[in-house]
C-alpha cells in the first residue's frame, strides 16, 4: 500500500498525456527490460484497479475510459496499458448484458477469457509472418 501511495499521483494517472512508454520501443538486446519494466507497470496498475474497484468513480486514482463498449465490463487504458475489468453490465433494471435477469459476472469472464484467446492466437499468426 506504500509503494502504491508513494507512486501513483491521481493527477499522473487521470491525465495520462505522456507517451514515455518503455514495452512500446525494444529490440532483441533490451527484450528482457522491456519486459521487466512492462510487468512491473502492469501489475502495479492492475493491483490499484482491483484496490479501488469499491470506490465510486470520482475517488478513482485510475478513471475508467467511456464510449468504448458495455460488454465485458469496465475498461482503463494507463501508461499505454488496457486493463480490462470483467463483470457484467446492467442495461436496465433486471436486464444484464450476460445474465439476462440478473448479473452474471461468470459469464462475462468466460467471454474475456475467449477475447485473449482470439488475440494470443492473432498474435502467434502475425509472429509467424515474422
């Protein structure tokens, strides 16, 4: 929780303008840098989501980002970095995105777990054509 207090500052984190981002400039001799430091970002920044998850939005460190789709649940882009929340979305009341007349968390982390599947396997194509 120090380490956390100490480096995130809520005007860093809400106006994430910089594009100092480490994991997007690498070549073979700094992969494992790079690495490193994309790790240790992520994971810092995941940590702080799930911290603040309770929170109401304007006491969020971290700010959802808005328009970009309700499926899935909650999104966040930070230091270059999507973070993606799954849970399911109410719609209206007693209408869910997933559970139809009630929420349905499950299967909103099934869907997620099929989108990363999708794209590791876009990843190794593209890697291949490489």
């Amino acid at each position: 929780d120090d380490m956390l207090n100490n480096v995130i500052d809520s005007s860093t984190v809400k106006d994430d303008q910089s594009t100092n981002y480490p994991w997007l400039e690498y070549n073979s001799e700094n992969i494992e840098e790079v690495s490193r430091s994309f790790t240790s970002t992520a994971e810092l920044y995941g940590k702080t989501i799930i911290m603040e998850k309770h929170l109401p939005e304007w006491q969020k460190s971290i700010l959802s980002i808005e328009n970009n789709g309700l499926a899935g649940g909650v999104k966040y882009i930070v230091r270059g970095i999507f973070f993606k929340f799954a849970e399911d979305v109410k719609m209206s009341p007693g209408n869910w995105i997933y559970g139809k007349e009630k929420r349905d968390d499950e299967s909103s982390i099934k869907a997620l777990s099929h989108e990363i599947k999708s794209l590791s396997k876009l990843w190794d194509l593209r890697s291949e054509e490489q």
